[in-house]
C-alpha cells in the first residue's frame, strides 16, 4: 500500500510520490504520526514544511486544522509532486508552495515579516543544515511565542545554543525527531 494521510479531514487519502527520485525522501507513516502526536492540536496555527518532499507533512498539517501551510522544496519535482497531491485532495484551505532554496524561502519570510508556530525540517541526511537553519530562524525572529520546531534526521541535532528552549528528542530506529519548544 502506497502513503496515506494519516488523520484528519484528508484521513486515508492517499497522497502520490516518487518511487525512482531517491533525493526525495518521504517521511513514513510511523514517523508523521509520532511527529503529529507530540505537535497536538494545530488549529488556526502557521505552518512551514522546509523540504517539503512529495508534501506529506504539509499536507497532514492542512489535514489536522493549520490555519495556514507553507510548502518549501528546491526541487522542481518535488514541488510538482506537492502540488499534485493538493489537486487530488481538492485541498480548499489556505496553502502556498514555493520552489526556493532553504535560506532563499527563510529570507523571504523575514522580509515579509511572516512568523510561524511549526516548522518541521526535514533535508537530505547528507546536507546537515539542521543547526544552521535553526540558528537562523531564532535569529530572525521567524516564530511566533510558543512555536515548536521539529526536525527528522539520521543523527543527533547540536541544541547547546538553544540554552532557553525545551528540547526533546525521540528516536524510532535509526531516525531522530527533535523537537524544540519555545
């Protein structure tokens, strides 16, 4: 069986992805349903999906009520896969997908004075980026009080300079979800 929406107003529907582009990498069921179980409600929250891949987070975010999601990817098919598992669902709630790189989508967010209550990053394992995109967001000013942003990745996250945030980590297998609250 292909990937689904887990829960929600999309629950059970099924979302499309890409079985040959290796560099996109969707997040398993067992992974967004803990990930979505330690976030809670996301009624009228701001979300941001850095590395939106086939969409599967961003979509199960509209799913479970965000008030508003942002789909980021750099790559061209990945941004054609969001965008198609949009259409399928017939998704009515407010959404925009932007084809931009990490820093160039967080740059334009500053200038916008956009701030967001979740941000999951998600990027290619071999990227590690995580500290540095962290670093930046907080630096910038790009979440709102209470904001949580979570992370997937194949190792543990540097948190020292976080010394003001609550920050847990789970593991299943070889993947970490770290999540950092404000």
């Amino acid at each position: 069986m292909g990937m689904r929406v887990i829960a929600g107003k999309y629950r059970h529907r099924p979302l499309a992805y890409p079985d040959s582009n290796t560099s996109i990498r969707p997040t398993k069921d067992r992974i967004r349903e803990a990930l979505f179980s330690i976030l809670g409600p996301l009624d009228n929250k701001v979300f941001l999906d850095l590395y939106a891949g086939s969409g599967s987070i961003g979509v199960e975010s509209i799913s479970r009520g965000a008030k508003k999601t942002y789909f980021v990817d750099h790559d061209k098919e990945a941004i054609n896969y969001v965008k198609k598992n949009l259409t399928s669902l017939n998704v009515e709630e407010e959404y925009e997908v932007l084809l931009l790189d990490d820093f160039q989508a967080l740059e334009s967010f500053e200038d916008k004075g956009l701030k967001f209550d979740v941000i999951f990053i998600d990027p290619p394992y071999e990227l590690g980026k995580y500290e540095e995109l962290i670093s930046y967001i907080y630096n910038n000013d790009l979440v709102n009080s209470k904001a949580i942003i979570a992370t997937e990745s194949n190792r543990k996250i540097d948190t020292n300079q976080l010394l003001d945030k609550t920050i847990k980590e789970y593991h299943y297998g070889e993947i970490t979800l770290t999540v950092i609250r404000s």
